[in-house]
C-alpha cells in the first residue's frame, strides 16, 4: 500500500531543508539569488536540466528535462519551489492512476 502522506512529507522536507540550507549559505557568503558555488564540494553552479526519479510506492516516475541547478563537479541538483511543486502534482497524477512506471519530459507534463 502506498504512503502517500510519507512521500508529500518527503518532498516537503527536502525542500524545506534546501531553502534553509540555500538562505543560510547565501547570507554567509553574501551571494545572490542563485548559488554559484556547490555548498558540497566547492564546484560552480550551473542553470540546466536535469532527471528527476522517484519511487511511488511500488511504481517509478521519471522526469526528464526538469530545469535544475547543477554542480559541474559532484552532479548535486537543486530545483526550485516552483519546480518541485509542478513536480508534487505530476507525482500525485502519477499515484492516482496507479501507474508502475511513467517517463515523460518536464514541460510535457
């Protein structure tokens, strides 16, 4: 059975942490709106898109074409509250039909 209320949360952290995390860094080092420095491995940051995968209960959505900030180094993502919330209502479309797996492109959805 699906925990759906475990993945809203999920999200819903994540999010929250990464907004902090962001602010936090940003005040500390007196950078603007978007990051330019990966606040893990020190890399440049770099507007782009980027595959977003996440396992519904017992089926997989994948995302591809979300616009994301990356790390030319490690790889880390970071997507935008606008972003993750189309992301949250494509997940819970995704739920609702009971589909196992689902790939699609961003912008389609």
């Amino acid at each position: 059975m699906i925990d759906h209320d475990k993945i809203k949360i999920a999200v819903s952290e994540r999010r929250i942490r990464f907004r902090q995390y962001s602010a936090e860094m940003m005040i500390e080092r007196g950078m603007n709106e978007y990051m330019t420095v990966c606040p893990t491995c020190k890399g440049s940051i770099y507007i782009g898109t980027a595959v977003f995968r996440v396992k519904i209960g017992n089926g997989i959505l994948v995302l591809e074409d979300v616009p994301a900030e990356i790390c030319s180094l490690c790889g880390e993502k970071w997507f935008s509250d606008e972003v993750m919330i189309k992301i949250e209502a494509i997940a819970n479309d995704v739920r609702s039909r009971h589909v196992k797996f689902e790939i699609m492109t961003f912008d389609a959805a």
